[in-house]
C-alpha cells in the first residue's frame, strides 16, 4: 500500500533521529565494506555541500523503500519535501551544517543519479563521487546500509562538533580601516565560492542604508550562491528596493563575468521585470574579473573599471574593495559597529563554511582581538 508523503516523512524524522542519537553516543566511525573513509571524506571536505546532503537524502529514500533506485528515478522519491521537511529538520535541530536546498541544486532537475550525470557536472569530481556511492547503495543488503547510515551521520555529527568550536564573540569595532582589511582579506583568501564577498556585500549595503535612515529593502545576499539566478527566478545576487519602488540590480563576483553570465543576467532580468523598468546593472567586481572588451579606457578610474551595454540594460563594473572602502568610511560609526556583529553572526552560524570561521578566528588572533 503507497503511504501519503506525511506518513513517509514521520517515518523518516524518526528513522533519522534515532540514527543522529546512536551516532552522538559512538565514538569511533567505522565504514562497512564496500565503502570507504576517503569517498566520504570527498563530499565533506567539499565547498559544495549539495552533494553530501543529495546523498543523504538517497540514503534515507532508499531505507524506507528498497525499491527505490537514484540511478534509475531520483525524482521517484520526491526529494524536495524529503530534504526540505523531515531532513533538513533534524539537521537544523542538532546544530548540524546544512544548506536550504542542497540536493535540488546539485541535482538540477535530474532524473538519474549516475555516471552520465556526474560527467556534466561540475565540483571537482563531487558528482562523480556521489554516482560511485549511489551504485554501492544500490547493491548492498538493508544491514550493511543501516551501519553505512550510521557511519555517515556520524561524520554529519562530527562536523557540528568541529563548527561549535569555531563559535566567535563579538567585538565592538568601528574602525572603518580594520574593517576593510578584514573584508578584503576574507574575500581574498576564503571567498568560499563566492559567499564571502556575496555576504559582505549585501550586510554593507543594509547598514549603509539602516545607519542613514534610508527606507530602503535588500534581498538577495543571504541565498545560497550555488543557486542561479535563473533558478531562484531573481533579477541578480543583491536588489535594492528604493522608496520610489525602483529596484537597483547588483551582481556580485570574484571570478571572470563571462559572457554567458552577461546573457543568464540578462535574461533572469527580463524574465522578472516584465515592465522593463530595469535599466542597469551594477557588477561588483575585481577589475580581472572584467572581460577585456568590458574595461573602461580611463586610466584614471580605480572604482569604475569596466562598461558594456547588452542590448537594453547597461552594466556597470565596479572594483569590490574600491566599493567596500567606500561604504564603510561614509557609513555612521555605530553602522560599522552593527555591520561587524552582523558579519561575525554569520560567520558563527553552523552553515558557514568551517574554512572561513577558522580563517576569521586565526585573523582576529594574529591582530591579537580575541
């Protein structure tokens, strides 16, 4: 008899949570044959955390319904109310590390979970390293799976661990300098595939406009960055709603903005903004992230560094740390103060990237502000 989606994912939150007590208790992990440390070692060590979690989410479909094949009908498990509801949960309830929808991103719509799949990916071999598990959870007696459940959740158990030590207090600092070191020097060394600078964009903006009493809305800088404009349905990273109800468009980089990208932006625009009242775009940027037939002749501009036109909409490049310097000198010292406990929020929260919590703590230790 087919059970309704509530009954298979009561069944689910209680499967997993007993596995998420069992493996709080064990101490040592031990991976039963045929898998092994160094795959999963592969998927948590990733910035991509999609793939560890889409792998999460076959492991459990595949408990409560033998039958099911990844590698046949992923989508045959109804993933996103799997994920999203009883998993996503109890990962949110134990203080696990977790993104909002991280199957479905590295997923994409796709119906087979296999070797075809993982050759079109891209996230250095992750997805390779998900079709391999996926075969091996396919072949493997209900025992051997329930103790590679256990093993696997042990590693979610021992990534909270690891991220509760990283815990950060807050500091009152206003010194806009400090801060603009700070910022560079994280989107320099841990941008995290694009998440620092996406974050610090969008917090400077905020405060920018909060401190100066500006009714002005932000969105867009806390979604995850692995998701596309395209599919988020967003007109780019960051959108300002100005009191006039103009909406100001800002995309926000560390790598070149190819022309694909022009064109994806382009089109997520166009798809939102069915009235054409979007104009610009503003690219926040390195200068050698500009396409050479984007940089702008004038020699002179270190904060203006590129220029194009696609079609009806003009995009600005503007240098990131020329930006972010900006911001934080005209911004009110008590801005800049709320600004950094903001930033140190998030840097705290249990899904920020544990390469950057322990880059922001060694930071602050090495200028001896602990």
């Amino acid at each position: 008899m087919k059970v309704s989606a509530d009954e298979r994912n009561k069944k689910v939150e209680m499967l997993l949570s007993d596995f998420i007590k069992k493996a709080e208790a064990k101490k040592n992990i031990e991976y039963p044959k045929p898998f092994n440390l160094e795959e999963v070692e592969k998927l948590f060590l990733s910035h991509i955390w999609g793939h560890r979690e889409i792998t999460l989410t076959i492991l459990m479909a595949r408990l409560i319904d033998p039958s099911f094949k990844a590698s046949k009908d992923f989508y045959s498990c109804n993933p996103r109310s799997l994920y999203e509801k009883p998993i996503r949960s109890l990962l949110r309830k134990y203080n696990i590390p977790h993104k909002k929808s991280g199957p479905l991103n590295v997923a994409k719509n796709i119906q087979k979970i296999d070797e075809d799949w993982a050759k079109n990916k891209r996230g250095d071999g992750m997805a390779l390293v998900v079709a391999q598990l996926v075969k091996k959870i396919e072949t493997v007696s209900n025992v051997v799976l329930q103790k590679f459940i256990l093993a696997y959740v042990q590693r979610y158990i021992q990534e909270a661990k690891k991220v509760a030590k990283l815990k950060f207090k807050i500091k009152k600092i206003q010194d806009p300098l400090y801060l603009f070191t700070l910022c560079r020097d994280l989107i320099m060394v841990v941008p995290d595939g694009g998440s620092s600078p996406q974050i610090i964009t969008g917090l400077l903006l905020e405060h920018s406009n909060l401190s100066n009493h500006n009714k002005i809305q932000i969105s867009g800088y806390k979604d995850s960055v692995s998701t596309t404009n395209t599919t988020s349905k967003k007109p780019g990273d960051l959108i300002e709603l100005l009191s006039n109800g103009i909406k100001r468009v800002y995309e926000v980089t560390v790598k070149e903005f190819s022309i694909d990208r022009l064109i994806e932006s382009y089109e997520s625009i166009k798809a939102y903004d069915k009235s054409n009242k979007i104009t610009e775009v503003f690219v926040i940027c390195r200068k050698k992230d500009v396409p050479l037939s984007f940089v702008t002749n004038d020699n002179e501009s270190t904060f203006l560094v590129g220029f194009t036109k696609n079609q009806d909409i003009v995009y600005y490049f503007v240098d990131i740390f020329e930006w972010i310097q900006e911001k934080l000198i005209f911004m009110p010292i008590e801005g800049r103060g709320n600004f950094y406990s903001d930033l140190v929020n998030y840097i705290n929260d249990i899904n920020t990237s544990e390469k950057v919590k322990t880059y922001f703590k060694e930071w602050h230790a090495a200028k001896s502000i602990l």
